[in-house]
C-alpha cells in the first residue's frame, strides 16, 4: 500500500470517528477536527511523501484554514451581538 493510499485511510478513519463521537451536533466542531487531522497527517507524512502528494494535501488544508477562520469571524460575530 502506498502512503497516500494510507493517508486516505488513515483520513477516513479520522472522520469516522469524528462522525461516531460527535455526530450531528457540532457543524463547526466537525470541520475543525477534519482540520486537526489534515494537519497532523501532512505533519507526520511530511518526509515519507512526493512533493505531488504534499501539494495536494496543502489544498486541503488551505481550504481548511479559510473554512476555520470563517468560523471563528462567524463566532465573534455572535458574541458581539452583530450576526
């Protein structure tokens, strides 16, 4: 099995059991446990993958970063009183 195939699963597993612990009822926590995951994957896999590889999961993690600041803004938007 190549490591982008267990980074994939490794990445499925991860938001199985976020799917099992947290369920439906935090949106944002999904999306931040998704996040913790994708980094700490790029992070360990960091020596073992292709460049290709990195690359793509540094897409992710972009798109993870813009979703969590999104979030956050969204969160003290409400704590304010202005959303």
């Amino acid at each position: 099995m190549q490591v982008s195939q267990k980074i994939a699963l490794s990445m499925a597993i991860w938001t199985g059991l976020i799917l099992v612990f947290v369920g439906g009822q935090s949106f944002e926590l999904f999306f931040i446990l998704l996040l913790i995951g994708l980094l700490i994957s790029r992070e360990l896999s960091s020596i073992y993958i292709r460049s290709s590889t990195a690359d793509r999961l540094d897409g992710f993690i972009q798109v993870g970063i813009i979703v969590f600041i999104a979030i956050v803004a969204r969160r003290i938007l409400s704590i304010l009183n202005l959303l």
